[in-house]
C-alpha cells in the first residue's frame, strides 16, 4: 500500500473450499461488544480483489449481509462460492453511481477509493441512506516519514510539494490523494459517523502485488537466507485477514474515528522477523545478514517487503504508532499463520503457474540472484 518503486507501485482460479475456514482465522466467531449480535447491511465499494473477500467472508459468517459496486472486470480468487451469497452491483465510480441511487445499508466500506472525486461523490450520494462510511486509507498519508512515532494526529500533507523528483511526486501523489480522500469522508459523513482505517502493508492470501511472497517461497526452501538491513532496521506489516476483521467489528462496535492498522503488535526488526518467520517450516537455514545499505543499493536490492531502508524521507515509514488501534479492538494472527496460509495459497489452485514462474523465475529477483549476492557479500573486501 505505499510506495512507487519501493513501497506501492511494485505491486486464476479460486482456492479449493477446504482450504476456506483455515484462511478465515482464529477469531471468526469471536465477539466484543454485544452490538456484534446485530446483522448489518454492508456495502462494499470494490471488494472483488485483496482486503474485500476477506472482509466478505468475516462478515457473511457472523450473519451480516453484503452487497458489492463494481464494474464488473474482476474476479475474486478466494472464497468464490462465497460469492452467490452477495448481491453484486455494477456500475463505475468515475461516472456512474446509480446502483447506488435510494438505497438504504448500514455501512459502506470503500475499498476502491482511488480518486479523490470518488470519495467525494459516494460519500455525498450516500450520506442521507448510510451510518458509516469506512474508507480504507494507508499509512501513505505519512509521506515522508519523517518521526520515529507517526501516530493518527501526524499533521498531514495536503498538497504535492513543488520541485520534487517523479520518484518523490508518486509518493506524494499517493499520500495526498488518500489524505483528501480521508477528508472528504469525513466532511461528508462527519467524525462521528466516518471510520478512517489506514493499513501498512498487508500480507496475506490472495495478495495481488506479488510484493511480500519472496518470503513464504524463500523461507520454505532453506539454506542461507539472505537478510538485508542494519541489525535495527524496524518492520511493520500486517495480515490482510486481521485488517479485514477488525473493520467489521469497528462498524458492528459503533466504533468511528481514524486508526493506523499497523502490526506486529510489538516492535520488531528486520531480523527478528526473518528469525521468526523461519520456524514455520521444519528446514534449516543460516542467515547472511547483508547489513550495508550502499551494496545492497548497488546490487539493485532496494527493499524487500516488509524490509525498507530506514533513511531519508522513509525513516519512520516502520516506526507507525498502532496504540490506539490496538486499544479499540485491532489483533494479530501469528506470524507462522501468516507465512504458512500464504505459502498454502501460493502453492494451491488460486495461482496458476504462470503466474508463480513469473515471480520464482524472475532473473531480477531477489529470488533468483540471492546465491551470487551472498557470494558477492562474503568475497567483499573489508
């Protein structure tokens, strides 16, 4: 959810049915506050691709019901029986709302939100019919990450600065169009009724960027690991499943405001997080731990999600405050469910091989080139 080249940018079939409950999680049925025994009226914006099935499949299985606005192009790759349950509406947000005309839900979540305009008219066109508006934003607002603590209350950056380079103008086209998106929710629905969820990156089954897989192929096969980044270099990151579930509880809990959806619950760095992840396959592996920022640079390993450079105008892009998250209901699968569920997914019949040559087979990878790297490393002179 964030970067151009190293954060958003870089980013056929459905999954067999008894591979579903396994992906829904630990917390399926669980419940907070007694208003999670009212059935809702939900309605997606979106919800065809990555956080929507997810949210679908929680919601349907705690008796809510679901309709989808879509245009119709993409098809789910999870949960599709799930599907026949939802009442699926097409339209387009750039110029054609009227599935949407004098309808009445209890929540829109709004997956979809890419353009400001989108916001600014669904949210206008929805507010007198809908209790919540929820829009799904991203830790992105943050740009550039400047502080070691960014909580909800970081002041925000409203306008793309002048000057900037096309890098540094993607991230701020992405923070600023999420940041105005934001408030024309809020503007629309008021503080009271608006649910602002900024997630870091989300990790998980069904996961169309290819971004974080390097991790769940890699740490399966063993050997020397490579693991780039200073020994303290902090890692955020978050499962898709844990975002999706907690929205639905926030609408079912009557809980508004703006979260940062933000994981681990503890702090964690870049090795702590490899160290763990690796238990999660009975292999052995070493870590090569390639701690100079300058050679992995040269050697075209710019980041490697959840990994980013804990510099410049990324430094605190990590260091995201998730205490208030935490203390309105926001909790976290393992880390091993996390890796193993989207080592399962990636080896099942949701991705065809196409697909996964097309990332395992990748010669610019780091997949492919970790060997020469490692090699590389230890022949370096000191």
């Amino acid at each position: 959810m964030k970067k151009s080249i190293s954060r958003r940018a870089l980013i056929k079939t459905g999954i067999k049915a008894g591979m579903i409950i396994p992906f829904l999680g630990h917390s399926l049925f669980a419940t907070t506050h007694e208003n999670a025994d009212k059935k809702l009226k939900i309605l997606i914006l979106g919800g065809t691709s990555f956080l929507g099935p997810h949210q679908i499949a929680y919601a349907i299985a705690r008796g809510h019901s679901i309709s989808t606005f879509t245009r119709g192009k993409t098809t789910p790759t999870i949960y599709k029986d799930l599907f026949k349950q939802v009442e699926q509406l097409t339209g387009d947000r750039e110029n054609d709302l009227s599935a949407l005309e004098n309808r009445k839900w209890d929540v829109v979540i709004d997956n979809s939100g890419r353009k400001t305009e989108w916001t600014k008219k669904t949210a206008t066109l929805l507010k007198n019919n809908v209790r919540y508006y929820i829009y799904t934003s991203s830790t992105g607002v943050y740009y550039p990450y400047l502080g070691d603590n960014i909580s909800e209350e970081t002041e925000l950056n409203l306008t793309v600065p002048e000057g900037v380079s096309e890098y540094e103008k993607l991230e701020y086209d992405y923070g600023v169009m999420k940041a105005t998106s934001e408030n024309e929710a809020i503007k629309a629905f008021g503080k009271d009724r608006a649910i602002i969820v900024r997630p870091t990156y989300m990790i998980g089954p069904a996961d169309r960027t290819d971004r974080f897989i390097h991790w769940p192929i890699r740490l399966a096969k063993g050997g020397e690991v490579l693991v780039p980044g200073k020994i303290d270099d902090p890692v955020q990151y978050i499962d898709v499943r844990d975002v999706a579930e907690w929205m639905i509880r926030l609408a079912e809990n009557n809980i508004s405001g703006t979260f940062n959806a933000v994981g681990p619950e503890k702090e964690q760095t870049m090795n702590e997080f490899v160290k763990e992840a690796k238990k999660t396959f009975p292999v052995k592996s070493s870590l090569i731990k390639i701690n100079d920022y300058k050679f992995l640079q040269d050697n075209n390993v710019h980041f490697l999600v959840p990994w980013i450079p804990s510099e410049g105008k990324n430094y605190g892009s990590s260091r995201i405050n998730n205490e208030k998250s935490i203390a309105n209901g926001l909790s976290f699968r393992s880390l091993h469910n996390s890796i193993k569920d989207t080592h399962d997914w990636w080896y099942s019949d949701a991705i065809d091989d196409e697909r996964r040559n097309k990332v395992e087979l990748n010669p610019k990878s780091v997949l492919v080139r970790e060997k020469d790297l490692i090699t590389k490393w230890k022949k370096r002179e000191h």
